[in-house]
C-alpha cells in the first residue's frame, strides 16, 4: 500500500514533534509545517524516516499566502493529503482580564483560531477534490476548551472556538468523507509545561506544582485517532495527567 499522507503543523517542538515521529512510525509519509526550519529538521532526523516519506515546509500558518504554499508543495510532492493534524498553538502571559492588551489577544487569535480555519479550509479542499476522496482532520483543543485556568481569556476563548470548528467541520464534511474530531489535551511535557513542576497559578489563587504527562501518551492517541477508517471517528478525546486539576479545576 502506498503511505498514507499526514500534515503536521507546529511540527517543530513539543507535541507536534512526538506526534510526527509516532506516525512516521506507523509508516505515514509525513509534512512537517513550522516557522523554525532547523526545529523541523531536527524532527526530521529524529524520525529517522527516509527522505522521500518527508517533506520539511516553513509555513506561518496565519499568513493565507504562507498556508497556500504549503498546501501547493503537499500537491506538488504527494498528490494528496490523508490527515492533517492542526496542532500549531500559542498562549500569552497570565493577565488580568481589563490588562489584556489587543495586541496579545490578536496574536493568540491568530495563530489558534485563524491558523487552524486556514489549515483546514485548504485541507478541506484538497480532501474534497482528491481521488479517492475524503480524509481526516483533528485538531487539538485543550482542556482549556472545557475549563479555563485563571487570567486565560485569549487562549480559553480560541480553545473554545476549536471545538466550535470541530463541530462544524464534522457536520461540513459528511458529504465529502471527511471526517474531523478533536484532541483534548491536559499537560503533556514539553518545553511549554516544564514551568508546572515549579508552581501554576489555581483557581483558588494559590500557586502549585501540577503533575504532567509522557508527551508520547498523546502522540500514540493521535495515531489511533488517524488509523480509524474513515466510517468510524474520534468525535472528541481527552487526554491528560492523571492527578491533575481538571474535573475540580475551580
């Protein structure tokens, strides 16, 4: 059989990283989409996936040209795309909510919300139009899409509207065998969450330490999502650190 084909944005770091090899691993050709070129290649070569199941593509995914391109260079290499994985995010500092300056609350916006309608639209598209037709999006939300932590607003109302775009996609995309669910995912360990075995900020005000996850628990669940048929979908799915706060977060 020939190799499925996966996108992965945010490939460079993190969850986007572990979630690439994993399916390199389960023997995807993989495109990995990110600002920082040497991060990706250094994906890359952790995979340690032969050249032509990969395809190393900067991209900003708030910038539509930048999107375009990225999903050019997919048709130009692989002539399809079987999954995309909109993982590409950003938070912004804990602030009060009257201190939020617009600036912050764009940003965030743009790379979580706008960034993943991009990812998807042109993924939809291309899924649309291809032969044999249909594919699969997940994006990845957050717990934050359920219960937001303190001094959050931009990053908990993007992680809303994901689930928003989830829904919409999955209802969108019926008629075109597009299947689209969403990964909910609580504290992994990345760069981003070492900060959460010094102290996080609680509902209750108090700061504390917060337990964390393999990074490659969520990349295996990503997997499994792909690997359904397209009869069958991951609707929503959260994964997270056993003990920490989230059913009693405040």
């Amino acid at each position: 059989m020939t190799a499925k084909i996966a996108l992965v944005t945010g490939a460079g770091s993190g969850i986007g990283r572990a979630t690439s090899v994993a399916l390199f691993d389960a023997g995807y050709s993989v495109v990995l989409a990110g600002r920082r070129v040497e991060q990706l290649n250094e994906t890359a070569s952790l995979a340690k996936a032969e050249q032509s199941r990969s395809l190393v593509a900067p991209t900003d995914v708030t910038q539509e040209e930048s999107v375009n391109k990225l999903f050019q260079s997919i048709a130009a290499r692989f002539g399809r795309l079987d999954l995309l994985f909109n993982n590409a995010g950003t938070g912004s500092p804990p602030k009060q909510f009257d201190d939020i300056p617009l600036a912050e609350w764009t940003h965030v916006v743009g790379v979580n919300l706008t960034g993943a309608f991009l990812c998807a639209r042109a993924a939809f598209r291309m899924m649309k139009n291809q032969s044999p037709r249909g594919g699969r999006i997940i994006n990845n939300g957050s717990i934050s899409a359920h219960a937001p932590r303190p001094l959050s607003a931009p990053y908990t109302a993007t992680k809303h509207a994901i689930t928003g775009l989830t829904r919409s996609l999955s209802l969108d995309g019926r008629a075109f065998d597009i299947a689209c669910g969403q990964i909910d995912i609580g504290n992994a360990a990345t760069e981003m969450t070492v900060r959460m075995s010094k102290g996080v900020l609680q509902a209750d005000g108090s700061v504390k330490p917060e337990p964390t996850m393999d990074v490659n628990d969520v990349a295996r669940a990503v997997v499994y999502m792909a690997g359904l048929p397209l009869s069958a979908n991951v609707q929503f799915m959260t994964v997270m650190a056993t003990n920490m706060p989230f059913i009693a977060r405040g």
